[in-house]
C-alpha cells in the first residue's frame, strides 16, 4: 500500500506497556484458563488457541499463566513496506503509524459519506493494546482478534494480530487494512442503528437464526470494508497491485468453514458468525467494485428479498 504520506489520525488510544487489568481469582493457572474460556469461545480464532492453552496447562505449561514473558513484539509489515533508509522504527511502532494511517483514510471516507447522506460521521476511537484490555464490553484478551465495543464506540487491536493473520495464510498491509476498515464498519453498523436491531433481533430468535443474523451483519462489516477500499484507491491511490488480493484473501482467511477445518473440526454452517470464506470474500469484493453503501444489504440478500 501506498500509506506513508497520508493523514495520521488523532483517535488513536495507545495502551500499550499499561499493566494487563487482573483476572482475580486464587486457583492459579487453570482458574485463569477457566476465566478465560468465555472470552475465547466468542471468537473468530480464541477457541483455537483455548485449546493450545488447555494443553499447554494440562502438560506442564502452568508456568504459561505465571507471568512467563509473551511474544508480543508485532512482526514488521515486511520489506517491501518499510520506510526510507535510515527510518530506523521498532516493528511495533511502525505498524502503529501504519494503523493511525489507515484509521485517519477510513474516517476521511465515511465522514465524506455521512455528508452527502445529510448526516456527520462521528469517528471512533481506536485503542492499541498488549495481551488484554478492559472495555465497556468487559475483559478481552488479545486471543479474541480486533473487535468494536458499541457501548464506548472503540475499535480495540493487538497488533500481535499481524502475525495472526500470516499464520492464517493472510500476509500483507492491505490485509491487515482489511481487519481495520472490517471493525471500522461495525462502528458504521451503530451509528445507523443497524447493530442495535440486529442484538434485539437475537434475543429473540433460536440459536440458529441468532446465528445467521449475526452472519449478515458481520457480512456487511465485510461489504463496508470494501467500500472505504474503494474511495481508498480511487480518490488517493494507496492500493498497489496485489492489494486487492491480500484483502480477498485475508476475508477468506477468517472464514468460519477455513477456521473450523483448521482446528480439525467439521464444517457446521448453522454454526457459523461470520460467514464463510466465500461469503466474505464475496461481500467485501462486493463494497470495493461498487463503492456504494446501498449494495451492502446482506440482510436483504440474505434472507431472499434481493
């Protein structure tokens, strides 16, 4: 991408080297893992990696839980992204400025969209953290991937996610932009009253449909990410060629059928969040050829009225 020169943003929160907020608790080590469990099992990818840490403490990793250090340094955006000779950055700080970049050209986009709608666009706040973050959605750790918090209007992100994403098969700025501009779009979700609808629609439906409004709107989160790659490239040229790709890819890579067959479980589509990696794909193609929000109607699509 092409994202140095751009507009850095000024809703960046960096809560990065802040002590981890505490778990409480005195059974040690698997009542951290037991604590934990809720938090990972709403996640894209955290009941992956509850599974690794149930392991790990079952076979003598207990220690893990004891304050062992963690591998938290993000790995850099590769050399193909990196500054000028001499820019000398830590990887950490360097994808923190590429963040505040790709924030900064998200609020750009929707805050030009919100005017022309006769509305205005009230950006959030982005918070960067290191393993676990307390929001008004509650405790999350950095195993759960980026996420909104709708009752504070934050985007929370680890940005060890980066090396997620590679592990997942999604390398790449523009992948990494995609994760953004996709929990940016949830923001969009709740400022339209979208989001609200959908959380009081499943409260009052079965586990399967539930499950399918929440497909839909994360679907659209997909289609919205989309839209902002689309005045992204067409308004200020950041894409470079395999851009486009990175972020197909990276859609797909957080799939719920890749994901499910990744941990070796069968795929169960009634049991899907997010949608598949066909889905994804799909929808966030879907907003970047069209760049128009009024394509992005998953719900419509999806139930058959479109």
């Amino acid at each position: 991408m092409r994202w140095r020169k751009g507009r850095r943003s000024s809703n960046i929160e960096d809560r990065r080297g802040e002590p981890s907020p505490g778990m409480g608790g005195g059974m040690g080590g698997l009542g951290n893992l037991l604590a934990l469990a809720p938090l990972l099992l709403r996640s894209k990818t955290g009941w992956l990696i509850l599974a690794a840490l149930a392991a790990f403490y079952f076979f003598g990793g207990d220690r893990l839980f004891q304050g062992a250090p963690r591998e938290t340094q993000p790995p850099a955006l590769g050399p193909e992204q990196q500054g000028q000779p001499g820019a000398q950055k830590a990887p950490g700080d360097e994808v923190a400025d590429f963040v505040s970049v790709v924030l900064a050209d998200t609020e750009d986009t929707w805050g030009k969209l919100f005017q022309t709608a006769g509305s205005q666009y009230v950006p959030p706040k982005l918070v960067l953290y290191d393993d676990m973050v307390r929001s008004a959605c509650g405790l999350n750790t950095a195993a759960v991937g980026p996420f909104y918090c709708p009752m504070d209007n934050k985007v929370y992100l680890d940005l060890s996610f980066l090396g997620d994403l590679r592990q997942l098969g999604a390398p790449g700025d523009f992948a990494f932009a995609y994760v953004i501009a996709h929990e940016v779009g949830h923001h969009v979700q709740n400022l339209l009253g979208t989001s609200q609808k959908v959380q009081q629609a499943r409260m009052q439906s079965d586990q399967a449909t539930a499950n399918r409004l929440s497909v839909m709107l994360e679907l659209q989160a997909d289609c919205f990410a989309g839209v902002w790659a689309f005045y992204a490239h067409r308004d200020r040229q950041m894409l470079e060629p395999g851009d486009l790709e990175e972020g197909l890819s990276a859609a797909a890579a957080v799939g719920d059928d890749r994901l499910q067959s990744r941990a070796g479980r069968a795929v169960s589509p009634d049991s899907f969040t997010h949608g598949s990696a066909e889905q994804r794909a799909y929808w966030f193609n879907r907003g970047f050829t069209t760049g128009d929000v009024n394509q992005c109607n998953t719900f419509a699509a999806l139930s058959g009225r479109q």
